[in-house]
C-alpha cells in the first residue's frame, strides 16, 4: 500500500509572491482601523496647523498713519523677484555698440554701523557696485548686462539679477584705475576689463533674449545695505540692514554705434524716497565735468530675498510627520505585542522580502497621504498668504512641484525609517522616541536658534533631518548678502542631496533590521 504526503502549499516565488506580500500588508494596514484613523489625523494636522499659520501672518505698509497696501515688487525676466535700485547715467542705443570707461575711483557711506550706532562713517559694502551697462530701459525688473567694479569682490559681470561671472580681483584707486567695456550684438552683451585701456581681457557672455533694437546704455551706481546680525541674548540672532551709498569718478567714457547727440539722461531706478543723509549731505545723482562723472547711488541690482516663501505653508508638516512615526512603528511592533508576527513570517518566509514589503506599503500610503495634504496646505496657503498682505517670493512651477512632491517623499521615507526602527527595537515606545529623536529633533533644534549656527548647520548635514532641505524653494545667492542660515530656511545641503542622506539612513536602517530578523527569533 502506497501513502500520499498531505499537501502543503508553499509560498509564491518571483513577482508573484512578492504581489501576495504587498498585497496582505496593504489589507492588513487598512483593516486597523486606528492605523488608517491617525494617518488620515496627520494628514488633516498638516493642512490645518499649516493654514492656521497662514491665517496669522499679515502685513502693510505705511504712508505716515495710514495703512496702505505694499507696492508691487518688481520681476526679473527669470520670473524671480528682484531688487532694481541704482543711479543711471544714460543714452539710447539702437543696435549694436558698446560703452568704454575708466574708473578712477571708488568711495561710499555706511550709516550707524556698529559698535557706534550714533555716527557715520566711510566705507564701501562688499557688493557696492559700480560700472558701466546696457538695459532694456528704465523700467524695474527689464533685461540688462553690467561690468562693474564691487566693494570687495574685484571686477565682474552680472546680467538678469541672478548671473554673476568673476573677472580679476582687486579694488579701484587713481594709481591703479580699472577700464571696463561692454559690447552690444544683437541679443548677446560681451563684458571686458582692462587695466591700461589697450590690452582688453573678455570677462563673460550673456544672451539676453528678446532685447529691444533701442536700448539705454551707460554708467551706473548702487549700494546695497550693511548687513549686521548680532546674537540675541535668549538664542537666535537679531538682523540690522542699514543704508549705504557709493559714489563712483568715471572719465575717458566712450560710445560707439547709433547714440543720438545730446544731454545724458539721469534716473534714479526704482528709488522712492530719500533718506536724512541724501537730503542734507550727498543726494544720488551725477556731476559731469570736463568729462568726467561722479556718479552717486544707492540700492542694488540682484535677487530680492525678504518676503514669504511657498514652503512657510508647511509649518504644520512636523507635527504631522510625528503621527506617521508612530504609525509606522506600530505597523511592525503591533505584530509583535500581539503575536501576529509568527504568522506573517510563515505566510513568508523569506524575511527580508516580507519586511520590504511592509516597508514598502508603508512608505507608498504615507506618500499618498502626505501628497494629498501638501497639494491642499501650499495651494490654499498661498491664497491665505496673499488675501492677508504677504509678499510669496515667486519660485518656478517646478520648483513649487518639487516642494510639495519632495515634502510628500520626505514623510515616506521617514515612515520607512521609523518602520525600520520599528523592526530593529521590537518596542513601539523605543522606536518612536528614537525616530523623532533622530529625524525631528535635529530639525527644531536647527531651525529654532537654538544651537549656534555652525551647530545648526551640521546637524542638517549628519543627521536624518538633512531631508527637509527638500523643502527650500529660493536659493542663495553668492551675490547677495543675506544670513543664510537654517532659521531663515536654508539648509547647508542642496533640496536632494539633503532627501538623500534622509534616503540612505532609512536604507541602512532597513538592512539592519532584515539581518536582525533574519537573526533573531520571531
């Protein structure tokens, strides 16, 4: 007589098995009730801790006791916003040319610098500029290319408020004057530097599309203002921009092409009012004589970097990504407490494959959620924003995409993490305190003038929290002055290379944990 072995299925293999795998996980997440309930509750905590900040925040301007609404800003051909405020000395040109100039010297005023704020002393800012350019008219925001001699950062070209090309170093006296030119054909504007006026070195090329046959060209001035930042005595940092201005003696200005004769025009861009020391000592403007200018201004040509950011709309988002920890956690240590985890691992054996697919739906219903309340927070928030005075610094469509695409990664990926966590501990509490403690501490501590900002700056660079620079949408600029420091929302480490070392934490994490269940007894 002959025996038959009962029949004993045996787990899927390949693509298959693998479906089965997810596909169990994903009916075994969404039939706990609880599981479903808190992600739903951090989603809806993103949304409205996010609006609620929105719906705090206003501002106006004022003219004397009267609130008014603040002027529009200015928009450069980019589409960014930009500060365009300078003296302008200048004549029409139709078609090609160029303008040549020597600069034989280059001064300027800070008002109340530090430590005596009661006085005025001499001086130029690092990005104080002066020199010669061709701009698509007086109008703010319009295309222009410029030579220039800076402050502190020798000479350079800069087209279009964010394009900045480095020509030689050095500053600008009588004894050692510094020649610059710059050549019209057609939509392409050629900067040049010189330092005798006869052997010419080429700076930069910039293509300005669209330029206008008539353009103005001419000698400029602008001084941007003294930035000081001091700390405060309870943390953080207290920020102080005081006026400046530059004047600058220009002789030897030459221009050739289809300049008509007569006087130069004089335009102070974008200047709408005058400070006590302009009135009384040292209005902007320009003197000519025997041909030499002495131009005077003040303001800047560059990025704007003061007003609200489209990622100020997730303020919400940590408190959010604190419920996702603890959701993921307990989708893996629920097993354990209450036993399950023997049935899992029989219905798969291969553990690393079960754990990537918990890992793996975890990580993708996270995303959906956070999706969903990303989309609806930096939407709605943008309106809030703008119904309540607020300036939002524009950014491109798809950097607004990657904002909210990116923070939607960011809370996967931590879901994936703290899942991992989870598998190493065995313990919900262990797990969740650890998680917060390595992805949200680090960020509040950065981000709250806390820690001292070289402190800051390496904790967004070692730890997981290196992921939120996903979110910053305006980048510095090395042109503009600014207190680029994580309180003011920008982040040591580029928008993806900070998900990344998120990315690979979670991936170490992952591989941890499987060689530990693999390892250990379930």
């Amino acid at each position: 007589m002959t025996t038959t072995a009962p029949y004993r299925p045996r787990p899927r293999a390949g693509r298959d098995g693998f479906a089965h795998l997810l596909h169990a996980e994903w009916t075994k997440f969404r039939t706990v009730r609880g599981w479903v309930t808190t992600m739903v509750i951090a989603a809806l905590v993103t949304v409205l801790l996010g609006l609620l900040a929105a719906a705090g925040s206003h501002a106006s301007c004022s003219e004397g006791p009267v609130e008014v609404a603040c002027p529009a800003v200015p928009v450069g051909p980019g589409g960014e916003a930009v500060e365009d405020q300078f003296y302008f000395a200048h004549r029409s040109l139709t078609g090609n040319g160029d303008i040549t100039a020597r600069l034989t010297s280059m001064t300027g005023i800070i008002t109340y610098p530090p430590p005596d704020h009661d006085k005025i002393v001499p001086g130029l800012v690092p990005w104080a500029k002066a020199g010669v350019i061709v701009k698509d008219g007086t109008r703010q925001g319009s295309a222009y290319a410029a030579m220039m001699v800076t402050g502190s950062h020798g000479v350079r070209m800069q087209h279009n408020f964010t394009e900045d090309t480095a020509g030689r170093p050095g500053g600008v006296s009588a004894a050692s004057p510094r020649w610059l030119r710059l050549t019209r054909s057609g939509d392409t504007l050629t900067g040049y530097e010189s330092a005798d006026g006869t052997r010419w070195t080429k700076v930069g090329t910039a293509h300005l599309a669209g330029l206008p046959a008539t353009v103005q060209i001419g000698l400029f001035v602008a001084s941007p203002g003294d930035l000081t930042v001091k700390r405060a005595d309870l943390g953080g940092s207290i920020e102080q921009m005081r006026f400046t201005q530059a004047t600058a003696v220009f002789d030897n200005v030459g221009l050739r092409g289809d300049v008509p004769g007569g006087a130069w025009s004089r335009d102070a861009v974008g200047v709408t009012g005058t400070t006590d020391w302009e009135r009384y000592h040292r209005p902007n403007g320009v003197l000519e004589s025997g041909g030499t200018f002495t131009v005077t201004g003040a303001g800047d040509l560059a990025p704007r970097m003061d007003g609200q950011t489209v990622e100020r709309t997730l303020t919400g988002a940590l408190t959010g990504l604190i419920l996702v920890i603890v959701v993921a956690v307990m989708f893996v240590t629920g097993e354990y407490r209450r036993g399950m985890i023997r049935t899992t691992l029989l219905a798969g054996p291969r553990r690393g494959r079960t754990l990537a697919a918990k890992a793996l739906v975890i990580g993708a219903v996270t995303f959906v959620a956070a999706l969903a309340a990303t989309t609806v927070t930096v939407t709605a928030g943008k309106r809030i924003l703008r119904s309540n005075g607020n300036y939002i610094l524009p950014v491109s469509p798809l950097t607004e995409l990657r904002v909210v695409v990116g923070v939607a990664a960011l809370f996967g990926v931590a879901a994936v993490l703290a899942l991992a966590l989870g598998a190493v501990f065995r313990r919900g509490v262990a797990a969740i305190v650890t998680a917060v403690v390595v992805i949200v501490v680090p960020s509040i501590l950065a981000t709250v003038s806390v820690l001292p900002e070289g402190a800051a700056r390496w904790l967004l660079r070692l730890t997981p929290a290196a992921g939120f620079a996903i979110q910053q949408s305006v980048p510095e600029y090395p042109q503009v002055t600014g207190h680029y420091v994580p309180q003011a929302g920008y982040y040591p480490l580029a928008p993806w290379a900070g998900l990344a070392v998120l990315c690979a934490y979670a991936a170490l994490a992952l591989v941890l944990a499987v060689v530990l269940l693999r390892r250990r007894d379930a």
